[in-house]
C-alpha cells in the first residue's frame, strides 16, 4: 500500500496537467493507467509500418499552444521536449465539381480564394476577421474560466460593459445559433458554408443544431488569425512533455495498472483498488479522468448514494461513432481540384450542408451512411519527420457513425456487426477518396483500420467510437457538463473529482478540465 495526496484514474492529458501542477505545488501525485501507452485519446504510434507515425486521435495541437496551462509552464514543457510545428495551409474542402477553398493564415491568400466564389462573401470575411480580436476575448474567456456564478458574472459583465447590451445579445445569438442559421445569414456561397460547416461536425453538431454555430466561427477565425500547430514528430509530444513535467516534480505514472474501484469511507473518497488487488490510498484528492457511465457503472460499485447524479452518469449522452483509418503512403494524395491542396493539413470531403445533416441523420438512425463526412488529415505536408524519407502518412477521421450497425444506407453491407462490416467500410470510405484523389490506392504501402468499436475497446472512455467523450449539444453543455451541478468537477462523493472531455470545458487538447480542476485544488 502506498499513500499519497491526489491519486487519478487515466492518464490522458488532461490528469497529467493536473497531476503536474499539483506536483509542482507540493502534492504527492500518482496516476494510474489502464493502457500500456498513456496519453488516452492523444497518442502517436506506428500502427502501420515501422517508422510511419500516426496520431491514434486528436492531430491538431493549436489549442493546448494556446492553452493557459502551456502559457504558465511553456518553459518547462520545452526543457521536456515539447515541439510544435506550424501550420500556413489549415484547412480546406473539396467538391464534387472540380473546385476547392481553403483558409490560409495569410489574409490576402484566402480572400483570393474566397473571391472565385463570392465577392460579398470576401468583404464579410474581412469584417469577420477585424473584429475576432475583441470577439475572441469574451469567447475565450467564457471557455477557459470555470462553470461557476462568479466566473459567469465576470463574463457577462466584461461582455457587457465593452460590447454593450446589443452586442451582448449578439454574442448570445452565436452561442446559441446552429451552424446552418449562421453560415446561411453570414456567407453566400455554398462552397465557403460547406468549408466552415464541417467544424462542426468534428464535434457533434449537424448544420442544424442550436449551439454549433461558435465552432466553425472560432476554428476558422483562429485559423485565419494564427495559423495552426501540430506536435512535432507526432500529438505525444505533449504527453512525452506532461509526464516528465510530473515526474521531474516527483510524481508517479504507472502504466498497465487497471484500477477496479475508487475506495469511498464515511461519504468521502480514499483511494484506489487495482484489479491487480494493490490498495494504495489517497489523503487529499482522487481525480478520475472516465466516462461518466464508467464512474458508477464500475468504479463506483454502491454508486455516489446520490441517485439524482447516478442516474445523470447512466443517461450522459455520447455523440455518434467514428472510424479511423491510417494509411502509409508513398506519396501525398493527387488531388483532382488541385496541386495546393496537398500542402493542407486537412483536406474535408462533405460537398454541403446538406450532405452533413443526411449523414448525421443515417447515423442516428443506426444506419451506414452511403456518403460519410471524411476528414483527410495531412501532416507530413507540414512534419516530415513522422515518416521515412520520401514517404507519409494520411489520417483520416470518418464522421458520423453509428456505434451499433441497424442496416447500410447505401444497400450493399449486410454485416450487422463492426468486426465485419471494418473493412468493407473502409473500402467505401477510400471509394470516395478515390472519385477526389485518383490513383491513391496505388501508393497505399499499408493501412489500419480502427471502427467505433476497435476505438473503445482501445480506450474505454470513447464509447461507441465517440471520440469528443459525450454530445456537445446545449442540454450537455456549460452547466449542464456532465450533469447540472457538477459543472465544477465535483461529485457527491466528498475529495471525488471528474476531469476529462466529459466535463467542462468539453473535448479538445487544451487541458482546460485538467488545469482549472488543479487551479482549483493546489492554487494558482
């Protein structure tokens, strides 16, 4: 038996900030992972061939760049090993017509493009991009602070007191509005709406549902302003950088331990038992870093005793499936629309918004869909060092669907099951690419292909191939994330935490739950 002040269960990137502020502050820190990788979502491994590296989840690092625990401890990240590449050519869409747009950190690049389509729409941009300095503050600061009263007053009244009440309400109207309801009243094109839309759907949100519209606003806003980063040599670089922050502080990791149950004693939480039998005990704080579900379904056998909370946990809501598919090429995709747009970071294949909203639909239905949203992630366009010589690496994202196989939209899967229908799939999936990209097939040197099912079972806390770890939508978000009243990473259970996407502020590499959470507990 060991003893120590904060124990966590996980060790994604988020219970490594924590565990590292909270060493840095003096606590005695240890945390316990399941997997022989740590890292969770945020892992970079040779799934392919030898020395081809792809990133088993998230690929783009802006936010944990951006992140106010990377601005407090950027120094310490860097002696760690922490390396960032930067990114020109962000992000861009192909279409079924021969054509294309991307956005571009340089203004005058994107506007160029942007004015094939629409001259109106170039002037909005423009004014879009101008006023994303002041507009950004308050959004940003709503998502980095905490879920609490004060917190929101702070908001609201800086909010008010330099937009006014109008533009107060302005600010509102975007939280709230769907993606559809923004791009149709912002943009003319249809291209320019389809580009933008698809940021949506990396989290759940179909063109039309209320709360998405602030994802496509910021990500291509940012995109724009700053540019986009990605980990040198692949996303682990900010897990490599997080567990010898902690361990240099004297904190624990311990790899390949599974723990069975949180220890609870008088309503409050005591420490750990591993499936191992090993009881180590915590006199401050544990930190579980789980899906909801998880929480009482396991590591809580008796529950919290709070049936309100419980049955909160049992009905939190995860967003639709994705597939994985990481390919070893020996060249870059041939793009039909174009040579540029091999030098983007993602290139989105989902020729409207209305083509998202059937697929989301089919998925939600259970169904295959026949034209899933595809997102082409490029990143030895801009890291060469994540493949041999001459070679790369593409990584390609399928959105949405669904967990549990009803039928196939297109007619021509009968598998009823995941581990059947894989590979079948992935042949669509690369069908597609193929109509945008011809010949890519031939420079296919391997592949690996990870269903939703394959996704879970390689970390638990993506249920279903979720890999945002629960909907975004307004009913599961800000106060209400995980459950409303426990927006601040409390639990009934007294020294019981949550962090993770499945709490405040959601999904993302910007260890916002991990660092406020430690904030928190340890002190700034």
């Amino acid at each position: 038996m060991s003893e120590f002040d904060a124990i966590f269960v996980g060790a994604g990137h988020n219970s490594l900030a924590c565990a590292a502020h909270l060493a840095l502050k003096g606590w005695k820190t240890a945390v316990f992972e399941r997997d022989a990788t740590i890292g969770g979502a945020v892992q970079t491994r040779e799934f392919t061939l030898p020395g081809f590296r792809h990133d088993f989840g998230a690929m783009n690092l802006s936010l944990f760049a951006g992140s106010a625990f990377h601005k407090k401890y950027a120094n310490e990240l860097k002696t760690h090993g922490l390396e960032f590449v930067p990114v020109a050519d962000c992000f861009a869409s192909a279409f079924p017509d021969g054509r294309w747009f991307g956005v571009s950190s340089d203004l005058e690049t994107t506007a160029a493009r942007m004015a094939a389509f629409s001259a109106i729409d170039v002037a909005t941009w423009r004014r879009l991009v101008a006023a994303f300095p002041a507009e950004a503050e308050h959004l940003f600061r709503l998502l980095g602070s905490p879920m609490s009263g004060r917190a929101l007053a702070g908001t609201a009244w800086n909010l008010w007191r330099k937009k006014g009440f109008a533009g107060a309400l302005d600010t509102g109207r975007l939280l709230l509005s769907s993606p559809r309801a923004w791009l149709e009243e912002t943009f003319q094109s249809p291209h320019v709406r389809a580009t933008l839309a698809t940021w949506g759907m990396h989290l759940d949100f179909a063109p039309e549902i209320a709360g998405g519209a602030v994802f496509p606003y910021l990500e291509s806003m940012a995109n724009q302003c700053f540019g986009m980063v990605l980990g040198k040599g692949g996303a682990d670089t900010i897990i490599r950088a997080l567990s010898g922050m902690l361990t240099a502080a004297g904190g624990k990791i311990v790899a390949g331990a599974d723990v069975a149950e949180i220890t609870v004693s008088a309503g409050k939480a005591t420490g750990v038992r591993l499936a191992s039998g090993e009881i180590h005990t915590a006199t401050r704080a544990v930190i579980a870093s789980v899906a909801p579900k998880a929480l009482t379904g396991k590591l809580l056998p008796d529950g919290s005793r709070d049936a309100v909370f419980d049955t909160a946990m049992k009905n939190f809501r995860h967003a639709p499936g994705t597939m994985m598919i990481h390919l070893a090429l020996d060249d870059l995709p041939d793009w039909r629309a174009g040579a540029e747009l091999r030098q983007f970071a993602y290139v989105h294949l989902s020729p409207s918004l209305d083509a998202m909203s059937r697929t989301y639909q089919q998925a939600m239905s259970g169904m295959l869909p026949d034209e899933p949203v595809l997102v082409v992630g490029q990143p030895t366009a801009v890291d060469t060092s994540r493949a041999p010589d001459g070679k790369h690496v593409l990584w390609v994202q399928v959105r949405m669907l669904p967990a549990e196989i009803v039928s196939d939209a297109a007619g021509t899967i009968a598998a009823a099951h995941w581990d059947e229908a894989r590979e079948h799939y992935a042949e669509r999936v690369l069908d597609i690419i193929e109509r945008y990209a011809p010949g890519l097939r031939r420079k296919i040197l391997d592949r690996a292909v990870f269903s939703p099912i394959d996704l879970e079972r390689e970390n638990p806390n993506l249920v279903g191939g979720d890999q945002i770890c629960g909907s975004h939508h307004l009913a599961q978000n800000f106060l209400f994330r995980p459950a409303r009243g426990y927006a601040g990473w409390n639990t009934p259970v007294g020294n019981l935490h949550l962090t993770g996407a499945a709490t405040w502020p959601g999904a993302g590499t910007g260890a916002g739950s991990g660092f406020m959470l430690a904030q928190q507990l340890g002190g700034r």
